[in-house]
C-alpha cells in the first residue's frame, strides 16, 4: 500500500492508495464495466448494491432538487471510486452519476467491497481519510456559497480543475475537461448568464481563455487570490 500518500491531495484517487497484491485481489472480484457519454452509472435513490472504481474516463455526481433542478456536486476521474457510502451504510444511492466521456470501470458487489475492507484495515483507514477530504470539500462549498460574488466561485471551481485535469499548454493549464457553461453554472450554484458574465470577467483581466467547452488558465495564482 502507498503509505506515503498524501490525505488533501485530490489527484490521488483509491486506486492510487493500493499496493499490487490489494489491487488483484480487487480486479478477481470485479468486472470490467464500459458506460458511453451520458450514460448513467448509478441513479439518486438506487440501491446500494455495488461500487464502482474509474480506470479511464470522467462523471459528474449530482443531485436533483424537488423542483427538478439538477446540481452537479462533483466531478471524478480515473483512480476514483463511486458508491462506497452506500455500500457502507446500506442506505439509497445519495446523487446520481453520469459519464460525461466513454468510462472504463471496475464494478464491485457491495458485499465483496465490505469483505474487502474488514481483510485490509489499513485501506479502510485510507478510505475514511478520503470520505473526510471529501466531506470538508463539501463544506468549504457551503461557505463560499454564503459569502462569495459569483466570479469568486467559478474562479475557486476554475483553480480546482486546473489542479486535478489541467494539461499544460502553450500558454498557461488547459483544463482537460468538457465542461458546458451550464455544468459550471450548476457547479457554482448560479445562474448560466452570471456564469457567463463571470467567465467575461476573468477573460478580460487576462487570468483564462475560453472557448467551446474548453477553458485555460493563464494565471491560476490570481484565480487562488480571488477565489480566497
């Protein structure tokens, strides 16, 4: 197991965590799963009957509010697992996942995760240490919901995207990902014209270029500094 690896750092996904021997034994209880774009993995208020462990490809999470709006939580790549709160606690599925590019995935029974984990306490560990980044994450959005404009969320989703799929380019951190002006505006919880005008902002200052569904960061230590 990597014991060196760091719990704030989001490039690291569960894979990342395992050693060779923990990752067979992983892959003999699996199955190759493929999803196409747009294709959903698992649906808000499904059971809890599987994990599923990214090797290639990108999903949003989101959840739906009673009004039928969706509200996208999170993004995740290769390397990150999805469904292992369910799988724990029993309970339905808390958002739904969605490829937003083709997905190679490792699908799990929720009863071979938990055997799993009960074998290997050390990664158990490691996956509480993650389930807490990820619940601090959530509550660091909370506060900037309360109390920044709304170029200072996209400029905080903009440094988090540069961090985890930015792409060096010519100029600056291409942000690897397709990502609507809708998705972003949903992201930030805001609307798609204030998103818009956000994105203009940024664009005139010389901190990003963008272009359809393609965004480099030209100065992401001035995005931080507005973003804080």
């Amino acid at each position: 197991m990597n014991t060196s690896w760091p719990a704030d750092d989001p490039a690291i996904g569960f894979l990342g965590v395992l050693d060779p021997e923990q990752l067979h034994t992983l892959h003999e209880h699996g199955i190759n799963r493929r999803f196409r774009k747009g294709q959903a993995i698992f649906h808000e208020g499904g059971t809890s009957d599987r994990v599923v462990i990214l090797l290639k490809g990108r999903v949003k999470v989101s959840t739906t509010t009673d009004e039928g709006k969706e509200i996208i939580l999170a993004f995740r790549g290769p390397g990150d697992m999805l469904g292992e709160l369910s799988a724990i606690d029993g309970e339905p599925r808390s958002a739904s996942v969605e490829a937003i590019e083709p997905v190679e995935a490792l699908a799990l029974a929720a009863t071979d995760f938990r055997s799993f984990l009960i074998a290997h306490p050390d990664v158990a560990l490691l996956l509480l240490r993650m389930m807490s980044r990820r619940l601090r994450d959530a509550d660091r959005k909370r506060v900037e919901f309360g109390t920044h404009d709304t170029v200072g969320r996209v400029a905080a989703r903009l440094v988090e995207l540069a961090e985890r799929y930015g792409e060096p380019a010519a100029r600056g951190i291409r942000v690897g990902l397709p990502l609507s002006q809708e998705e972003l505006a949903s992201w930030t919880g805001a609307s798609r014209e204030a998103v818009s005008k956000a994105l203009g902002t940024l664009r005139k200052v010389g901190w990003v270029i963008t272009e359809r569904r393609r965004i480099t960061v030209l100065d992401i230590e001035a995005l931080r500094r507005r973003s804080a």
